[in-house]
C-alpha cells in the first residue's frame, strides 16, 4: 500500500491534464491515473482549429502530448492505466488498478465520454471488420471505396469531411432532416462534392459476414426500406460519459453526467470534483474541458488547504 | 531491433513470421494512429520481459499495404498472432498490459 496523496486525478484529457498542470504547480504533487488509451476524444481526431493558441491549428495527438509533457514538467506522476474500482465512502479515497491500491485525500475526476453505439448486434460482430467509431484511424483503409457516416453533430461532419481523403463517396446519414452541426462544418460538409446526404435516415442493420458490405435503412418520413452497398461504417452519433465507476458512490443523472454543485467542481461527496465531459454535456470541447480542469483544480487546493486549516 | 522488436515489411514478412520458433505477435499500425503510439510501450515491455515466448513484431501499414490487405486489416492497431506461419488470435484496438497479457496467455505460458 503507498503513501497517502494530496490529490488523484482520474483521466488525462484536456480537463485531468489541465487540473494536473495546476495541481502541480500548487506544489499537491498529483498522481494521474491516465488509462491504457490516455489522452481522451482529441487523440482520434486529426486537426484541431479552435483551441486558442494555436493561428494554424495543431494535431489533436500533438496538443495533448505537450499538455501531457507540461504536466509532467512540473511534477505529475503518471500510471498509465485503467481504474477498476474506487471507494469514496471512507477517507483517505482509495482508487485500485488491478490490485494496486492507491489513497489519496482529494480526487479530481475527467474521465471524460465514449463514443456511442447504434447497439445492432450486426455492428458489435463487424467492429474491426468496416465498422469504426475513429475515422481518422480507420479511414486509411477504404481508400477509393463507398463508406458511411452515421450522426448529424460535429464529429459526424467532421469525419464524413476528413473521410473523403480516401473514399470515393461517404454517405452521410442522419434520422433528422437537418444537421446539428455548427455552421462552419455544415458548410463545409455541403460543399463537398463527395459527401451525399440521407436525411431522415436510420441504420437498422449493418450487412455482411467478415467485413461491411451494405447498410439495411428506413427512410422515416416514407417508411421505404433499401440496401445502400459500402464498404465501412464510421458511427458518430454522440458520447456516453464515462462515469460506470462512481455508479452508487456519486450522484449522476439521468444520464450518467456526474452532478457538481453550486456553480463549482464539488460532486456529492466533499473533497471528489469532477471536470470536463464527464460533467459537461452542454458544450464539450476542448477548451471549456480544460477550463473545467483548472477551476477542479483550484476548488481542490482550496478544499485541501480549509482541511489542513481545520486540523490544526 | 535494439528494444527487441523486429521490424517487418511486405518482402519479409513471410520469411520471418514462417521461420520464427516462437509465435509471432504482429502489431499493423501507422504514424499518423494516435492509439498504436499508445501501445508501443506496452508491447515494448512485453518483447523484453516474454523474449524467447513470443516475437513482437511490427508492420507499418503506410509502407506496406499488401500484408495489411492479405490479413484484412481494417482498423488499426490490430495485432494478430502466427503461430507456425498461420494465423491463430486477432485483437484490435489498443488495450493495457493486464488486459493484453490476459488475451496473450495460451501463447506465453
């Protein structure tokens, strides 16, 4: 069993990383549990144009490996793993990976959200096979083909966009009849000549046996059902937040977003904050996650320094 | 192949995953992947600590399309294992040493 920390942050997107930087420099001495895939939703993407800082963009993998990097500069430590289990019920916190028991008296947590699935046992049997949730991982490998999109936000947009690079044509399909998209990627996204819409549109089955090979759809409006034949399907119709781990110990709501209070990172228990996606369902990017981080840090130091203020 | 990893390529990839004693873990990945940068390390640590158990090898899938299409390669990182020349398990996507060690067991025991 290890010492007991100041503080644990669980999660090493923009948020954790963030709250990282200052906890840091707060001289806390934080201990981030990043996970096995760490860097959160912006390691899948490719360009990233509107994080302040940056005139000409930056690559989404290369942003979080400098805020990793600065993170670490002031002192961070890392584990480059997964939480199995946490207990919030007693103090110190404690925060397993594997049978490796940590304690901490703080814990900041930015676990972030997931990419959701349209839950066809056809997708899960294919995943791998022409069904992807990372377009700019997957992309590369129907090169000249026909590929589908399904989902109508911005990361649907953006990687129908980026997917044309490689396919011939990307079907982008939408139950709605418009996008929710901003502005900006819509336009882009109608400008292009390679993306055609299906508007209207659901995906009730992904067709073929080792790989894609078609799309079963039902127009809404008409009913009509038809076979579109490609060879992929990227799915982007939203994220779950990641926050299976404090069901029973946290309060969430209805669905699944942790709940702070008051305007401030607190969550149902005093001395657990929560930051970025895993919190935030209204505006998710990565600025606003990193912002988050920094105010969860900031709620945490003072927190930390009214206990230590109290125990003397 | 300082780190214990051998680098393979279209023109070698049958003769070295045919040749190898020991079964051949096979990691397709490609620069511009952000989670295959992630499981480098991981499979680095396991070349060094299973060595003479299992070979890990790597293909770039940028530099040699053929054997990423001849194994149907679709997403990436994908690591398949040869055992005797043929393939025998397929993972894909990126997961952590525990879990990898776990799904490796039956070739590393």
């Amino acid at each position: 069993m290890s010492d007991v920390r100041d503080v644990i942050i669980i999660g090493s997107g923009p948020a954790g990383l963030t709250a990282a930087i200052y906890a840091a420099r707060a001289n806390l001495a934080p201990l981030m549990i990043e996970g096995v895939t760490w860097g959160g939703q912006l390691q899948l993407t490719t360009e990233v144009e509107n994080f302040p800082g940056f005139v000409d963009g930056i690559m989404g993998p290369e942003l979080m490996q400098t805020l990793r990097d600065q993170a670490a500069r002031f002192g961070t430590e890392f584990v480059t793993d997964n939480v199995d289990r946490v207990d919030f019920s007693a103090r110190p916190f404690r925060v397993w990976v594997g049978d490796r028991e940590f304690r901490s008296h703080s814990v900041i947590i930015s676990t972030g959200a997931t990419a959701k699935m349209l839950d066809l046992p056809s997708e899960q049997r294919l995943l791998g096979h022409g069904v992807s949730t990372c377009a700019t991982c997957d992309g590369f490998f129907f090169r000249g083909q026909e590929i589908a999109v399904v989902g109508g936000g911005d990361s649907a947009v953006e990687e129908a966009n980026f997917l044309t690079r490689f396919a011939s044509t990307v079907h982008l399909i939408h139950r709605r009849d418009s996008l929710r998209a901003s502005k900006i990627m819509a336009d882009r996204a109608a400008a292009n000549p390679k993306i055609t819409f299906h508007w209207n549109t659901v995906v009730d089955e992904v067709l073929g046996d080792g790989r894609v090979e078609g799309l079963a759809l039902t127009d809404t409006t008409t009913g009509v059902s038809s076979t579109l034949p490609v060879g992929a399907l990227f799915v982007a119709i939203g994220h779950d937040p990641n926050s299976s781990l404090f069901t029973g110990q946290l309060a969430l709501d209805e669905n699944g977003y942790l709940l702070t209070s008051g305007g401030s990172t607190s969550t149902s228990i005093e001395g657990v904050f929560g930051s970025g996606d895993v919190v935030d369902h209204v505006y998710r990017q990565a600025i606003t996650a990193a912002g988050s981080g920094c105010q969860a840090a900031i709620d945490c130091e003072r927190w930390l320094e009214s206990q230590h203020a109290g125990a003397h | 192949m300082a780190d214990g990893i051998v680098t393979l390529s279209d023109a070698t990839f049958d003769e070295s995953v045919a040749s190898s004693d020991t079964p051949v873990l096979v990691d397709f990945w490609a620069e511009w992947c952000g989670p295959c940068k992630m499981i480098a390390p991981v499979l680095a640590e396991i070349a060094t600590e299973y060595a003479g158990k299992i070979t890990i090898a790597k293909l770039n899938v940028d530099d040699n399309p053929n054997a990423a299409r001849r194994f149907d390669v679709m997403s990436i990182p994908t690591l398949i294992v040869f055992k005797d020349g043929v393939p025998a398990k397929r993972l894909v996507g990126a997961k952590g040493k525990g879990a990898l060690l776990q799904d490796l067991a039956e070739f590393i025991a």
